[in-house]
C-alpha cells in the first residue's frame, strides 16, 4: 500500500513522498507479531525515487550510487532514499548509516538555510522525515531506546504527520508485543 504526502520544501516546488508499508512489513514482520505497519518515506521525485515506488530497490541503489558521484545539491533527499533502499533491502548496518547521514545533512540544510520563517515547517516536516525513518530502522536493528527517541523527536517536529503518527501507534505495538512475558504477569494467591 502506498500513501502520497504533498510536501513543499525549498529544495523543489513539490514534493511527493511515497510511504512504504506493505513491502516494509512483509519483510520485516514475523508471521506471529501483531499487524503494526511501520512506514517508511521516500522522496519519489529524488533519484532513485520512481524506482521505489515501483518496488524496484536494486535499479534504485544503481542509481543512487551513479548519483553519489557527482555533485548533488539535496544530500539529505538522496540519504533518505538510501536509508530506504538499504532497509527494503535488508542491508541494515548501510542503511543506519545511510539515515545517519539523512539526518545530519537536513539538519544542515535547516541551519543554512536563508528561506523566511514561514517555511519553518516545511523544513520541521523534513527532519520529521528522516528521523521517522531512521526510528524504523533503529527498531528493525534491535535499538528499541534509540528508535524511541527518534520517533520522539520527529513527533516534536511533525506531531500531525501521517507517518509520524502511523509508526508511533506501530511501536507501540510492537514495544507491547516484545514486552518479556513476567511485565503482564499477575500474581494470585496461593492456598497452602
């Protein structure tokens, strides 16, 4: 299932981000977890972006890795399609990388950034976007605490988001279903 997000930034007039669900959980989630859809978000007119929406992750990283080569002016929206082709993947380790880099270069973006205020949110949206997805990955990665944080962190900054919204329900889910047996344990009385 895909979702569309209109996202405006400064780095192009229009901007679509595609979701990525059902791919995400069927190759993610154990047969026995509880539906809890993490969603990922890739910038469909970013390169490789159209190959990830199709489905397509290994025409996407070919075109991503042509494009590391040159010099490109949106690193945070080719890191963020990175970190998604590594996750849709399984390349996990790439793709923590991948989202380290996402973050650390929208965060740049935001601070040398000359737009007015008003695109304030836009930008907020942006960082929103790239610590959901690193969340997802931090969660796949067995980082429970760190996947935590960054969620909180993108809820601060997009706390209507869509997809901030749909994986904070997901690990709570998901947090809830790992929960060791003993933490929904009652006790009873014993008769001698």
């Amino acid at each position: 299932m895909f979702l569309h997000h209109r996202h405006h930034t400064r780095r192009a007039a229009a901007v679509t981000a595609a979701i990525l669900t059902a791919a995400l959980n069927s190759a993610f989630a154990p047969a026995d977890e509880p539906a809890a859809a993490l969603v990922l978000v890739a910038f469909s007119n970013r390169t490789g972006g159209s190959d990830i929406v199709d489905g397509n992750y290994s025409a996407a990283q070919r075109a991503l890795e042509r494009q590391r080569s040159s010099a490109a002016l949106d690193l945070g929206g080719l890191e963020t399609n990175r970190c998604v082709v590594y996750t849709m993947q399984r390349h996990l380790s790439a793709a923590r990388s991948a989202c380290d880099e996402a973050v650390k270069e929208v965060q740049r973006e935001e601070l040398t950034s000359i737009l007015p205020t008003h695109s304030r949110r836009q930008d907020d949206t942006s960082l929103a976007v790239v610590y959901s997805n690193r969340a997802v990955v931090r969660w796949l990665s067995a980082d429970g605490e760190e996947a935590l944080k960054d969620l909180a962190r993108a809820r601060a900054l997009a706390p209507q988001a869509p997809f901030v919204l749909r994986n904070v329900v997901a690990l709570a889910r998901r947090q809830r279903a790992t929960a060791p047996a003993a933490a929904g344990v009652t006790l009873a009385r014993v008769q001698p």
